[in-house]
C-alpha cells in the first residue's frame, strides 16, 4: 500500500531534485522516493553499528579476562 506524503522544500532544493532526477534519468518522485529509502538504510546501518559498538563494551572487561587466561596457557601449558 502506498500513502501520499506531502513535503515543502525551498526553491534551491527543489531545482536539485529536478536536475538530479532528469540527469539520473528519474522521476522526481523516484529520486525522492529513492533519497529516502537510502537515509532510512544509513541510519539502520549507523543503529546497528551503535548497537554493536555497545555490546562489544559490555564484553570487553570478559574478553580480556579469557585472553589472560589463554595468555597463561600459551606461556605455561601446564598452568
């Protein structure tokens, strides 16, 4: 199902969207269309970075006690 969503742009925007719509080839709508479904994929990206970044944190202080661990092993096979 599709909706209709109804934007003001100033005069400057609007003219970039019309040249970079026709040189791409596109309608307006696509261009636009297409502007918007790629920002919502940045800011996945960006979230999910975030997400990770965080979780990697929360581990960090784990992570390094198991690479002591390992670090004993590797020195002393018999520790």
């Amino acid at each position: 199902m599709s909706h209709l969503v109804s934007i003001r742009v100033d005069d400057a925007t609007l003219q970039a969207v019309r040249s970079n719509a026709h040189r791409l080839h596109l309608t307006q709508t696509d261009y636009i269309r297409t502007a918007i479904e790629r920002m919502n994929q940045k800011l996945y990206a960006e979230e999910r970075k975030s997400s990770l970044q965080r979780a990697s944190v929360a581990v960090r202080s784990e992570s390094m006690e198991v690479n002591a661990d390992f670090d004993k092993v590797e020195h002393d096979p018999e520790a």
